[in-house]
C-alpha cells in the first residue's frame, strides 16, 4: 500500500469516527468558540476551545461539510488537546503552510502527525479552504480563550 493510499484510508476513517465532535451548553471560563463557514462549498464548523495555564485543555467541535473538513477537523482535535498555545501554534503555522503551499512543501510527519495526511490537498486550490477551515476556527477560539 503506497503512502498516498494509507493517507486517504486515514482521512476517510476520520471523516466517519469524527473525533473530538460534539459541542454540549454555552462556553465556560478560559473558553473560546468561532464558527467558520465556506459559502463556496458550505462545509461549516464551530470549535471550542479551553486554554488554562497556557496549554490548549479541550478542542471540541461539531461542523457538517465534506470528508476533507471534517476529517480535518477530527485530526486537529487529536493534535491539539495537552499542547501549549505555543506549541498549538507552531502547528496550526506549519499546516497552513503545508495546504496552501500547492504541493511545494513537504509535510514533516514528524511535526504534523496524521495531519499529514493532509499534504495532498495542497495541489487543489478548491480544497485548501476545506482542509483549513477548522484550524483558522481553532485559531480563532484559542485566541478568544487567551483573552
């Protein structure tokens, strides 16, 4: 099975076992939430994230849309809970980096996780924002729930 074979297998599987979905109530304390919306396609998702002592505590979401932005979604959330906000942002800096390149940057695995997996999409302009759009909603919440 060649790489790009085990990276959509590890896409599909989180576009069906959406880890981390599900949003309960209002926001607590030291949590944020943004909800993000593609009008070109209409994938759609709010997370909600809890920042204490520096580190990202909880990353929930729920959205709808396609197998890339909800799988997407599922990977960060494995990703980002227990990282500092540093860290968080070093790894939303290098994914964004990754899936708007078109294709000229080289996922590092050991950085990215199974978000590399994600390297793909960079040769089709049409679906960075798909990829992306829980990561700039997690962007955004964390943010929110420094302030």
């Amino acid at each position: 099975m060649s790489l790009d074979s085990l990276y959509q297998q590890l896409i599909l599987e989180h576009a069906k076992q959406r880890h981390g979905s599900g949003l309960a109530g209002e926001p607590g304390p030291h949590e944020g939430q943004s909800h993000q919306l593609n009008p070109v396609c209409g994938d759609e998702v709010t997370v909600r994230a809890q920042v204490a002592d520096g580190v990202v505590r909880s990353l929930r979401w729920e959205g709808a849309g396609c197998s890339i932005s909800m799988a997407s979604a599922s990977v960060l959330h494995d990703m980002a809970e227990g990282t500092s906000t540093d860290e968080f942002a070093a790894l939303v800096d290098a994914f964004r980096e990754m899936v708007r390149s078109r294709g000229t940057v080289a996922a590092d695995p050991e950085v990215l996780g199974d978000a590399a997996a994600f390297e793909g999409v960079s040769r089709y302009a049409a679906r960075v924002k798909c990829a992306m759009i829980a990561w700039v909603a997690a962007e955004d919440a964390v943010r929110k729930a420094q302030s």
